[in-house]
C-alpha cells in the first residue's frame, strides 16, 4: 500500500509541475497577443488591432513586413 501512495504523492507532484509550466506558457501567450493586439473570438478568428501591431513591431520589423506583403501582393510602386 505504501507503494501505491508514493505513486499517487509522485504523480500528484509532477502533475502540479506540469500545472505550473502550462500556466506561465499561457500567460506568455496572453502577454504576447496584448503587446500585438490580438483577440481570439469564441469562433476561433482572430482580430487584429493593427495599429497597435505595427506601433509594437518596431519600425525594422515593420519595414521586413512591408517589403514581404509589397512581394506578395505586388503593391510597391515601380520607380
């Protein structure tokens, strides 16, 4: 029986580990879509708030995405 008790104390301790892990992996995601704002609807979409996006990206981040949705879309200007 003391077998069985050390199993459950043991399974009961790395299962408050991996509690705590998850929680601080999902406080960092919550962080993360705040800073870019991003919100999840209950359908699963997201929305972006893109000025505050870009405002967070930086302005070398936002010139990369400016150049790859420039590329992708084809909407730079010819010179």
């Amino acid at each position: 029986m003391s077998d069985w008790m050390e199993r459950a104390q043991s399974a009961e301790a790395r299962l408050a580990t991996l509690k705590q892990a998850n929680d601080a992996v999902l406080e960092k995601w919550r962080v993360f879509k705040a800073n870019f704002g991003i919100k999840e609807k209950s359908s699963g979409d997201i929305e972006i708030d893109f000025d505050k996006f870009v405002q967070n990206l930086g302005v070398e981040n936002a010139l990369e995405l400016k150049q790859i949705i420039d590329q992708e879309y084809g909407t730079k200007k010819a010179s």
